[in-house]
C-alpha cells in the first residue's frame, strides 16, 4: 500500500506549515517526527511538491499543472531529493549525506526551493549525521531539508537542536475506522485498530499483510517451542519462509502483550485482544522480569539488523532465548 494523502489528521500540521512559508519564515531544517503509519512521508513529499512548484494553491499545495509539478509528478525535477537506505532496515550511507552537503550549496535550478528528504532519519549512522551538521549548521536560502522520523530520540541532540520539530500523533479511532471503511468488514475494525497500535495506514497494512492471522499463528509456535513440542531449527525455518518483517514485527507485538499482561499494565490495551486467552496461557508462570529482557533484546536486535542482517542466526537467537527463559524449573 502506497501512502498518498493528503490524510485528515494531516491538517494542523499542514497549515502551521503553510503559514510559516507564507510569511517567509519556512525553516531551513523540519523533522517530521510521530508514530509510524501516519503517513509523514506522504507530508514530506507534499512539502517537497509546494515546494518547487512555481504556482502553488491558495493552501499552500502544489499546483499540480506546471512545468515544475508534472517534472515532480514524473520523478525528475532536479531540485527534489530523497536519501533512504539502498534496502529496509539498512543504514543511510555517509556518502550519500556527504553527496547531499554538496548539492545543498547550490542555487536551485528551477527557481523554487531546492529540497531534500532523508527518511527514515534516524537510520544514519554516527559518521553520516556528522556529515549532515555541516548542512544544518550553515543553511543556504531557498534549500529545505526534510527528515522524517518515527524515533526520533534515536537521532542525536544535536541533529534535533537544529530543526524545528513538526509533531504528527495518532487520530482518533473514528479517523482510523473511516479510513478502512469499504477495505475491511466492520467486525474486522476493532482488531485492525487494536494490531495498529491506533495507526491508520499501519491498519491499512495490517490488513493487507495479514498481522492478526501471523500474530496468532506465532502465539502456537511459542507454544510449541516453551511445550518443547518441535524441534526449535524448524521453527525458525518456518520463520526464514516468510517475510523477515511480518515475523519480526509480530515477535514484538507478541511480546510486548505477554509483558503488558504479565505486569497488569491494561486491560484492553494490547495489540491482540482477540487472543488474550492464548496470551495469558503462553505467559503464565514466566518471570517478568525475563520477558523485559526478552523485549528489550529484540529491540536490540532491531537496531543491530540495520547494520550486520544474518536473518537465520537471528531467528536462532531469538528461539534460544526463548528456550531460556521458558526453561521448566528454571523460571
């Protein structure tokens, strides 16, 4: 699913910004920072569309006819700029923020705004956002950059300091609900909004990719794994056959429950209340404190998978793991 918008909850964020452009105080540095899902790239590329367009609408949107709109429209305009990592979950490459430090200086070619968008931006490095503070502490008129972000506390203090921050946060469920109303049965709503974490475009997706028959469907094999029912290799060889990221990413949906159950931190506020009962018989008897350490060690993993990715020694890690603190009398 591409996000497009622009998106309702999109509004205030998008005015504030409309404002400041049209009174000539549009920042060099914006960091479009939120819960991923609610379509901040979308906002990026609409910015990033105004900007170069040499007619933009009363709202501050792009017009859409000129010679400047249909280059964009057509992915060529010479003053738009995306860095992203060359393949998800991989790092930005300093050359890359050192290649948009020597653009960034030049005047822009099409008479507008030159504009660049690193997203997402807390995938540099250390080496690649010291690149990017020579462009941040010596900003050239007319040139924007954009970085775009859902954890921005991973981006250093002084990367943050030199943007003005833009705040995007999740909508109300009735926003969520109208966005998958005619793509999902109304029984499915709840569920969806539930597996989201409340985010729209993530409950678009969750729909697509299936998150809540994964969710369940790894609940039984941790069953299986803490019963020593199977043999943990063909476990993660199951893992290994689906996409890396609906895997990983319903790990930790699983076990951030067994953690939220276990501590009695909400009763509704899990990301599979649907299989609570599953949940709560997964979890019973584990030291919450081992599940703490569980989580915070496939967050870690997370991050590390940006840099070094042997999905298969990963998955085994995970299954040892599990095998550990599920370990009969040694709870």
């Amino acid at each position: 699913m591409s996000a497009v918008g622009p998106f309702p909850w999109h509004a205030a964020q998008w005015q504030r910004v409309a404002a400041a452009r049209n009174a000539g105080r549009l920042p060099h540095s914006l960091l479009l920072a939120g819960p991923a899902g609610l379509g901040k790239a979308a906002f990026a590329r609409r910015l990033s569309d105004a900007l170069v367009c040499t007619q933009a609408a009363e709202s501050g949107d792009a017009c859409g006819a000129c010679p400047a709109c249909r280059l964009s429209r057509a992915g060529s305009h010479p003053d738009q700029h995306v860095l992203a990592p060359e393949e998800p979950g991989k790092m930005i490459r300093i050359d890359a923020v050192r290649e948009l430090t020597t653009k960034s200086v030049l005047a822009a070619q099409a008479g507008g705004y030159r504009v660049f968008i690193l997203d997402p931006a807390e995938q540099m490095n250390r080496a690649a956002a010291n690149a990017l503070l020579k462009t941040l502490e010596e900003p050239v008129s007319r040139s924007v950059l954009i970085l775009v972000s859902s954890h921005p506390d991973r981006l250093p203090a002084t990367i943050r300091s030199r943007c003005q921050t833009i705040k995007f946060t999740l909508p109300s469920a009735d926003q969520v609900r109208a966005c998958l109303q005619g793509r999902a049965e109304p029984s499915e709503f709840d569920e969806l909004l539930a597996v989201s974490g409340g985010s729209p475009l993530r409950a678009l997706q969750a729909l697509e990719q299936g998150w809540i028959g994964e969710g369940r469907r790894l609940i039984l094999e941790l069953t299986a794994l803490r019963q020593r029912k199977t043999n943990p290799l063909q476990i993660v060889e199951e893992w290994e056959k689906r996409p890396l990221t609906l895997v990983f990413d319903g790990l930790k949906r699983c076990v951030s429950d067994l953690v939220r159950l276990a501590s009695g931190m909400a009763q509704g506020a899990i990301y599979h209340p649907g299989l609570r009962a599953d949940l709560q018989s997964l979890g019973r008897g584990i030291d919450l404190q081992k599940l703490f350490l569980f989580n915070d060690e496939l967050l870690q993993i997370e991050r590390d998978a940006a840099r070094n990715l042997n999905v298969q020694m990963m998955f085994e890690h995970i299954a040892n793991l599990w095998l550990q603190i599920t370990r009969p009398g040694g709870q």
